[in-house]
C-alpha cells in the first residue's frame, strides 16, 4: 500500500477521515453509532379546542409508538422534554398539559431524543379549531 509521505495531502486526509488511515492503520476508525428512536405514530392523532365557555380543556395523554426507545428515551413536545413513561421499546407515553395545546389551533412538533443526542423524526398533531 502507498504511504501518506508519498501521497497528496489531500487524499491522506480523505483516508484518515475515511478510517482507513495511512499504510493499513485502523486506529481511528469510526465506531458503528447505535439507532436513534423512530417514530411511526402518536395518539392521539389530532386535538379539538375545547368549546368557549364550555368545560375546561383536560391533559392529553400522548403515545408515541415507535421504534428503539428506552429506559432513558424523552417525548419532546415544540423540542420541550416532557415527563416520559417507559412502556416498552416500541412505546411511550406522555401526559401533555392543557395549557400547551388548547390555547391555539395549529401544528405541534413532537420527536424523541435517545442519550446523548439521538433525535427522532418529527411527528405533527394539529390542533383542530372547534367548529
């Protein structure tokens, strides 16, 4: 195999990079990463406001089903963390507060975050105006 001495800097760089270093050294390969959370689905899938001047709106609970969560794994609300129940690898819960949805008739970003930082797709739930 050629050296790096022999080889322009630039393709030397690019096998480092690469992780297949100079002269068949595989110090510095990279590491295989784990798999990120997934969501497939939530429930519920859409919220109507509440009727003015009717009953108050309630807490939701939120399921995001999915794939690869885990003991640590996070619902993230508009990218705030919210307090998770752990069903299974494949299941979360969330309870969402009143206050963080009743209030407008618009689109809401949900997404699950894995320690360290392993960030999920984004799911929408749109808040229906009450007709």
């Amino acid at each position: 195999m050629t050296r790096c001495n022999q080889l322009s800097s630039v393709l030397c760089v690019s096998l480092v990079l690469f992780g297949m270093g100079c002269g068949g050294n595989t110090q510095g390969q990279p590491q295989p990463q784990p798999h990120g959370p997934s969501i497939a689905s939530i429930s519920p899938s859409h919220l109507v406001q509440p009727f003015a001047g009717g009953p108050q709106a309630q807490p939701v609970t939120l399921t995001v089903n999915g794939n690869s969560f885990t003991d640590s794994s996070v619902i993230n609300w508009e990218g705030k963390p919210q307090i998770t129940t752990f069903v299974n690898q494949t299941q979360l819960t969330a309870v969402i507060a009143a206050a963080d949805w009743s209030n407008c008739a618009c689109l809401f970003h949900i997404t699950v975050t894995n320690p360290p930082n392993l960030v999920s797709n984004t799911v929408t739930l749109q808040v229906f105006p009450n007709p």
